[in-house]
C-alpha cells in the first residue's frame, strides 16, 4: 500500500482526508509497540507519528498520530485506540482547528556554483543553516507541513545528501474547540 500523496495546497493546515489523533498514554514500556501492533494488525495506515512526554507529567506521553481516514472509517481507529489499556485520552483535532507543526532538516551538496542560489532558497523558505562546511550545507525548517512540502520540492534541483522530516506535531487552536470523536 503505498502513503498518501503529501498534501500540495496553498493552507496551513492538513487535507481533510488526514486527522490527527492525540492520544494521551500511559509512558510505560512497550505502549507504543501495542499502538503499531493495533495498526498493523487491522490494517490502518498512519501518515505521521509523533510521540514525547506529556508536558511536565513524566507518567505520561503523547502520541500525535496522522491517519488517512479515507482508508479506514475515524470511528474504527478510535474505537480500535480506546480499548488499549494504557490509552488515556484520544482528541481528534480537526484540521480546521489544529495548528500543525513539522521539522525537516537536509543537508545539500553544494559548490562555488549553486551556493548563492541554495542561500536563497534557503532564506525564502524562513529556513535556518544549522551546519556547513566546504562541500555541504544542512537546513532545518521548523514549519508547517505545507511550508516543509515546499522547501523539500524547491530542493529538488540540488543534489541532497540526506533529507529527514519528523512527522506533525499539532495543538489546538486557541479559542476553537477541538472536536471529539
């Protein structure tokens, strides 16, 4: 099965195919195996996860999940999600009301050549060189997802010694209520 299509269009925000999931969990071993075991086992695809610990309360963490929702009915995931013991809490941000973050970082091959011009690239994406050196330069774009897509296709014309992106990120947005599954 191969992932969606990264999504291409001009908002903030994710398509409304995709929904991110926070789940809160307990931070205990093992939790995040049994959260891809369950996926694996029923065949849902995830698009993005994230995990960290749960602001200051070290018991837990929280999972940021980005589900195709075309693929499987929301209903299902959650429902799948909420029988996990050490699920606490699941939140469906919609779209609408979730700010969305990302982190890509790539280091470009460059040269005498292209350097200028990746310097601009760089600059016009609010981009940050975090390291360089004769032959090389790594970026880190903290952004949204849309604002990553774009840095990762006007990078396309360099030659790209090694590219990562970390996944969404997403709080709700203030004064907009996040709808519950």
């Amino acid at each position: 099965m191969t992932p969606p299509e990264p999504y291409l269009g001009v908002t903030d925000h994710t398509p409304i195919r995709l929904h991110i999931l926070s789940v809160l969990v307990e931070n205990k071993p093992g939790v995040l195996a049994r959260i891809a075991g369950l996926f694996a086992r029923r065949g849902f695809n995830i698009y993005s996860l994230a995990v960290a610990p749960a602001e200051s309360d070290a018991r837990f963490s929280r999972v940021t999940i980005v589900v195709d929702a075309e693929s499987t009915p929301l209903e299902q995931i959650v429902g799948q999600l909420d029988k996990l013991v050490n699920v606490v809490a699941i939140t469906d941000l919609a779209p609408k009301n979730a700010v969305e973050r990302e982190l890509l970082l790539a280091t470009i091959k460059t040269d005498v050549d292209n350097r200028t011009t990746l310097l601009d690239v760089i600059a016009n994406a609010g981009a940050a060189i975090i390291d360089v050196d004769a032959t090389s330069v790594t970026v880190m774009l903290a952004g949204t997802p849309g604002g990553c897509d774009e840095l990762e296709r006007a990078l396309e014309s360099y030659s790209k010694l090694e590219l990562h992106r970390t996944g969404r990120v997403a709080l709700p947005r203030l004064g907009k209520v996040a709808s519950a599954p």
